[in-house]
C-alpha cells in the first residue's frame, strides 16, 4: 500500500505541536480519538493517557450540566460550537477553565461521526485580581491587539499587543495612516466607517498580515454628539490555530482515503466497493449501457497460508492485488478486496465477451507471478473467477434487486470456475437484466 495513505508522520501531531492550543478529537461516543501535546500542560496528562477516555471523564463531578447538555447535543447533531467554557479537573486534582470551539466530523453519507476541537486554558483570565485593574491598564494590557483609528483612516490609539505586532514602538504608530502598516486594512475599515454611517453593524472578518493571521472586530467610536469619528478595532492573532485546524483538514482527507482503502492492499475495501457498486447500477440503468461483476478467488489460498504462514500469505494477496489491477484499464473499472482471498470488479459498460477478456486477462495476470504453491496442482498460485452481466436495467426498477442478482449469479458462476478444476474462468447471464 502507498506510504501516503498511512498515518505514521500524524500530520495532524506536526500541525498541532507548536501551538498554544490543546487540539483533539472524539469518536461519535464522545471518546477521544487524538490528542496533542499541550494536554500535557493544560491537564498534566499526555496523549496516551487522553486517548480512549470518555470526553466528559476530565469534567469535575460538578460539572456543568447545561455545558454537558449543549456539548452532546453539538456532536450529535453535528454542529459546530464556539468559545464555550467549561470547567475542567488537572492531574493534580486542581479545576481548569477551558474555552472550547470545534466542529463535526462526517461519514460520506454527511452524518455526524465524531468532533474535532481546540482548547485553550483561560484559568487565569477568570481570577478576581483581573477585576482590580483600571481601564488604561487592561487596555494596554490586553491579550490581543487594539486600536482606535479617527474617520482620517489615521491611529490615535495603540495597546502593546498591537505595537508588538506592527514591529514598531507605540509612539511611532501614533498619528500614522492604516495604509501605511495594511493596505488591506485601510481599505477595510473605509468600508465598514460607511457602513456605520448607515446605522449596520460589521461582522467580524479575517486579515492577513506581517506573514500572521488576525480575526479582526470593529465597533464605532462616537463623539459627545452621537456621531461616529473613528472606530475601534480587536485584532487577535489567529495564526497557530489557523495552523491547526489546517492540520485537521489534511489528517481528515487522509482519515477519509483509508476509510475507503483496504490496509493491506490499498485496494478500496468492501464498504467502498457496495458505495460504488449503487453508483454504477444506478449509472447503467440511467444511461442503459451494460454493467459487469467479476469475484476473484485465490485458489486454495488456505493450504497456501498454513504452508507458508501468514505473512507469506499477505504478501501474495497484495501482489494479486497489483496483477488485477493492471488487467483493468478503464478509469471507472473499480478492484475492491471483498474479504480474505476474495476480490470484486466492477466493470461499467460492459457486456459479456469484454468481462470474459478482463477476466481472462487478470487469470494470466496473477499465474505470471510465478509464486510457488506447492499444495495446488498447479505448483503456483492461481485464481478462479465468476463473472455476470447485467444488459440492461429498466428505468423503473428496484435495484436492490438486480444488486442481489449480478452478485448471486456471479457466485455461482466462480463456484462453476472452481468446479472446473480452478485456475479458470466463467462468465454466466442473471435471470433478469438480460
């Protein structure tokens, strides 16, 4: 199987290391499937030790249960949720405040199958001494950028979060265009004073900036008249987040390709080859072309495995795997490991003498390999296959029924082969369809 179909590198892991976030994910039970890092310093636990634990196991036993309530309603629904706090327990046996936002994982078929979520620890954003400070010094203090801008498009105000960010001391900010830090932000806040000055309000956006990325909110400023002279900008970075949930992305499409692929083939496995068997009847009875079935079965593959052993045995499987697949070399011509030694292809427009020419095709295939099997007749490994085609299939028509026909048929038909005396081919017509 293709190296780049397994998770051994975690791109997720990679994504999510650097990060101040805690970044993980449940199973559809709410049981964790992964965990970064930073569990350990949020929550004095690694990953191995979060991974498999019931989600709601690290909540205190007075936990919120309005929290509970709403977080198995997001993940059964599957609903994102957003900066929703909640209490936690540290190894140490001390209560943690997380603020938590995420989003559902999907099956193919859209319905929730889990959740992926980021946590960050705001413990000592909910200490009493916060409530001490005056308003000059939360501002200056604050953990993301600020700043307030006149109807000029000039800055008149500055917190150091935000000089940090502009590489500049806050003395030289002061007085300077927007332009002349953002282009892009000069040219947004133009457009959201106008939309002020029409009484609406402006939704929260993302800026790219200085090579970082900011979520970006903006509330007017008003003079002691009512009317608006400037706003008043929030900009947290969002960079490392960003990061991660890029991360999850990519770990998602990599969980979705070997969910549809066999691990030891990298053929697509059974539950991909029955979502592609319905696409292609449907597709034959729409466009009214034939559709074929071939089952392959690796001839005494038994004897072959208790000889040789198992490893020996899956190494042949995967190099039958390859010799079908060279056989078939039509792009929607599926392989599929249907189980064990068994294996299915899907031959759409195709009518008996071509299924029986792909069959016969794929027979000689896997006898080239010349990999000895001294417990067959043959002294080398074989396959026997069964064919069936299905001509036609009218446009009204239960398909499950000409599904449950081209594979019975198509059985019978490689028991037929293996009759025969193996290491043949038999292509056989359904009772309908024809």
């Amino acid at each position: 199987m293709d190296d780049s179909n397994v998770l051994d590198e975690v791109p997720l892991q990679r994504a999510s290391e650097p990060s101040q976030y805690w970044v993980w994910q449940l199973n559809k039970n709410c049981e964790f499937s992964f965990s970064s890092s930073a569990s350990t310093s949020i929550l004095g636990m690694t990953p191995e030790e979060i991974i498999g634990r019931p989600y709601f196991s690290l909540l205190p036993d007075a936990g919120s249960p309005d929290f509970e309530r709403a977080f198995r309603a997001a993940v059964a629904d599957g609903r994102s949720i957003e900066n929703l706090v909640y209490k936690t327990l540290h190894a140490n046996g001390t209560v943690r405040v997380l603020e938590v936002s995420g989003a559902p994982v999907r099956r193919d078929d859209g319905a929730p199958d889990g959740f992926f979520g980021v946590s960050t620890d705001i413990t000592g954003e909910t200490g009493t001494d916060k409530n001490l400070l005056d308003a000059q010094t939360i501002y200056k203090e604050a953990p993301v950028a600020l700043c307030v801008v006149n109807r000029d498009g000039r800055y008149t105000r500055v917190n150091g979060q935000f000089a940090r960010a502009a590489g500049l001391p806050p003395e030289r900010i002061i007085g300077l265009p927007v332009s002349e830090l953002s282009l892009e932000a000069a040219q947004n806040f133009e457009s959201n004073i106008n939309v002020f000055d029409l009484g609406g309000e402006v939704p929260e956006h993302e800026l790219r900036w200085r090579g970082r990325s900011f979520r970006v909110a903006m509330e007017p400023v008003r003079g002691p008249g009512g009317d608006i002279v400037g706003g008043s900008m929030a900009l947290m970075d969002i960079t490392d987040y960003d990061k991660a949930i890029r991360g999850l992305t990519s770990a998602n499409r990599r969980f979705q390709i070997l969910a549809e692929r066999d691990y030891l083939t990298g053929l697509f496995n059974r539950r991909q080859f029955e979502k592609i068997f319905r696409t292609e009847l449907a597709a034959a009875r729409r466009e009214h072309v034939p559709l074929s079935l071939l089952i392959v079965d690796v001839d005494q593959f038994k004897c072959f495995n208790d000889h040789y052993g198992h490893t020996s045995g899956d190494n042949s499987l995967r190099e039958v795997a390859r010799a079908l697949g060279s056989a078939c070399s039509r792009p929607r011509d599926a392989v599929c490991r249907y189980g064990g030694e068994e294996f299915v292809v899907v031959l759409p427009g195709t009518d008996p003498s071509g299924a029986w020419v792909v069959a016969e095709r794929a027979r000689r295939a896997v006898l080239s390999l010349c990999l000895p099997h001294e417990k067959s007749d043959l002294g080398r490994l074989s396959v026997s296959i069964g064919g069936a085609t299905l001509t036609q299939i009218p446009k009204i028509s239960d398909l499950t029924n000409y599904r449950q026909a081209l594979l019975k048929t198509a059985d019978t038909a490689l028991y037929e082969a293996k009759q025969a005396g193996r290491n043949a081919v038999r292509i056989a017509r359904p009772p309908i369809g024809t």
